[in-house]
C-alpha cells in the first residue's frame, strides 16, 4: 500500500530501524525544530529543547544539546 508518504517523525530506535527497513526515511524531533529554526517558524531552539527536557522529560544528552545548538547557530 502507498500512501505518499515520504518522511515519518520518530525518535525511538527501534523503530527507526523498522521504518528504514520498510524504505521509510525518518526524522526525529530534533531534526523537525532544527527545520522549523532554518524556516523562521521558531526563533529558538534552546527554549523548544528545554521546554521539551522540562515538560515532558525528554531526554536530550548534553552532547547533543550541544551540537544541535551549534548546528542552529545558537550558542548558550
């Protein structure tokens, strides 16, 4: 079945795995605000990242914090 879908969000690894086995490109949240960022839709992705570590408990490793906010061209 095709349902035109080209990219699905997900951040949990093992279904990412299953999705890239199906043909299925994924993309995690961090890469749907790094988009929204390069968009203009959001004016700072240190405040979605911390408002997601603070309100839902999602876990961001301080590395990757890190390179995302470098890759956005934030700094802290």
């Amino acid at each position: 079945m095709d349902l035109g879908v080209e990219m699905i969000v997900m951040d949990e690894r093992i279904g990412r795995e299953h999705a890239k086995a199906l043909g299925l490109k994924t993309v995690g949240i961090l890469g749907v605000l790094l988009n929204a960022k390069k968009h203009g839709k959001i004016d700072s992705i240190s405040d979605a990242m911390k408002s997601l570590r603070r309100e839902i408990g999602f876990f961001i490793s301080d590395h990757l914090y890190q390179q995302i906010l470098k890759q956005a061209n934030e700094t802290e």
